[in-house]
C-alpha cells in the first residue's frame, strides 16, 4: 500500500521561478489537501479539494494554485517562487463521508527558494 | 478568528511515566477533536479521533479527553518509552462543508530511559 505519495522529497528554487508538487493517493479518498509546515509552527491549509473538479481555498492560499482532474492526484503549483515560501509541504488525503475525517499524510517535500 | 494553543515548550518525562499534553482553543465549536505524532523529517500520523458529545477515548496507551466547556483536550500517554519521543498535534475539524482540518503547532515529547 503506498498511501500518500510526494514528489519530490527536496528541491531549491531560484525567485521567480516556477515549479509544481505533485501529490497522488491509492486510497481512493474523494478529499485532498496541502498544507505547508514552518520551523516551530502548525501545519496551514493552502488548498483542498473534496473530489474531483471541485478545489477550494485555505488559510494561506495566495502564491499557490491546485487542479483535480482525477481523483488520484492533486498537484500544487508555485508561480512565481518567493523566499516566504521556504517550507515543508505536506499533502494529505481522506474519506469522510465514510466517517471520521483521519487524514492520510505524506512524506513531505522540503522547498527552499533562494 | 479560530485559534488552536499547545504547549510550544518542550516536555521531558522519565519513562514509566505518564505524559499530558494540552491542547485549547477559542472562536471554534469542532465536531471532532483528533491527535497526531510527528517524527523529525515525516509527515503526520493520525492517533486517536474524539468526538464532541464523547468525554474520553482509548487505545492501547493513549488516552483522550475532550470538553467542550473548558474548549480543552487533554492527551495522555502512560508508561512512556523513549520510542514515543515525538511531536504531537491537535487538530480540529468542524461540520459544514469541506472538512477542513485546522492543526495546532504541536508540543514536542522528550521521554529519558
């Protein structure tokens, strides 16, 4: 069983560049989020999704966009990178309608834009 | 605005001993409260799910409880061992549309042999 599947685990961006996080679950949970993770502090909501077609906004939204096409998959993409965007992202997946909203994590990816 | 409070000092505990987190929040009315263990460098790792109209819940060495008066959960490991040195969060959920989970910043576990 894979889970909550991260890629890549670490990458250094250069400011103004691009690049997107991808994030795909075997688990065939209809919701999805990102969240971001800074030194010391709690995990923020960027985006979620609650199936495919349909993403929805967090806390921390802005810099960031997310598409579902598929249920599987559930990317994050950086525009135009900013060192404000130094963080561990962590994608999670769930299935609610099938109970408690346990969330399935994965592995992170550490990004560090310089 | 929503705000969820752990400890930001770390705990040290002897093993055999019983460790307690804390986790409050304000502006909030969650439907279900539920904990997770971090490890250094790995994404985390669901625990243990307490609901609003449920006092206590239990697994293994955990125990949960949650009132919704006080707007406190408290989080307890007994007989700790040095394996369970970790980071522990709080989260929050609330009813009405797209589940979103709130998480705390979590309270770090040091448990000595």
């Amino acid at each position: 069983n894979a889970g909550v599947t991260q890629t890549p685990k670490f990458r250094i961006l250069k400011i103004g560049q691009s690049m997107t996080l991808q994030c795909t679950q075997d688990m065939n949970h209809n919701y999805m989020y990102w969240y971001r993770q800074d030194p010391g502090m709690g995990l923020k909501l960027i985006y979620y999704s609650v199936g495919a077609g349909i993403t929805d906004k967090g806390e921390v939204p802005n810099g960031y966009n997310v598409s579902r096409s598929t249920t599987e998959d559930f990317p994050l993409r950086l525009e135009l990178a900013a060192p404000s965007q130094t963080s561990v992202y962590f994608c999670a997946s769930s299935y609610p309608d099938r109970g408690p909203p346990e969330a399935f994590f994965g592995q992170g990816t550490r990004l560090t834009v310089v | 605005s929503q705000k969820i409070e752990q400890n930001s000092e770390a705990l040290n505990i002897q093993e055999g001993k019983t460790a307690t987190l804390t986790c409050n929040y304000t502006n909030y009315s969650p439907a279900y409260l539920q904990w997770y263990r971090q490890d250094p460098g790995r994404g985390p790792v669901f625990l243990l799910l307490i609901r609003e109209n449920e006092k206590e819940k239990r697994k293994e060495r955990l125990k949960v409880t949650f009132d919704t008066t006080l707007k406190q959960s408290l989080f307890h490991i007994t007989a700790s061992q040095p394996a369970d040195s970790a980071t522990y969060l709080c989260a929050l959920d609330a009813l009405g549309g797209g589940f979103k989970t709130i998480f705390g910043a979590g309270t770090r576990l040091f448990v000595k042999a």
